[in-house]
C-alpha cells in the first residue's frame, strides 16, 4: 500500500486555505505547486505566497 499525505496549504493574500492528498512526497507535491503543473486555473494558482501550513502522513 501506497504511503499518501494530506497537507494545508495558507495562501497569505487571499487569506484562504487549501486542502489536498496525494501519495508524491510533500517535497515534490510542493515542486509541482511551484512549477504550476496543475494549470493556471487551479486555486492554489491564484496566489504565489502560499506556505505549507501542516501535513498528515
């Protein structure tokens, strides 16, 4: 069985949180998120000051 992370993400100037899953490592989860692999219309997309603001393994 596959290992699988739940992080939050706090985007600062929207004043919003952003939840998701995946089974990528935190670090290369957070890489795809900086490189915008996702689109440009994904929410986490909306703001470029986003942090990692708790993860679950």
């Amino acid at each position: 069985m596959d290992s699988f992370f739940v992080y939050i993400l706090y985007l600062k100037s929207l004043g919003k949180f952003y939840t998701g899953v995946t089974t990528l490592s935190i670090e290369e989860r957070n890489e795809k998120h900086i490189q915008k692999k996702y689109g440009n219309l994904n929410f986490i997309q909306k703001a470029e000051d986003w942090e990692m603001f708790h993860f679950i393994q």
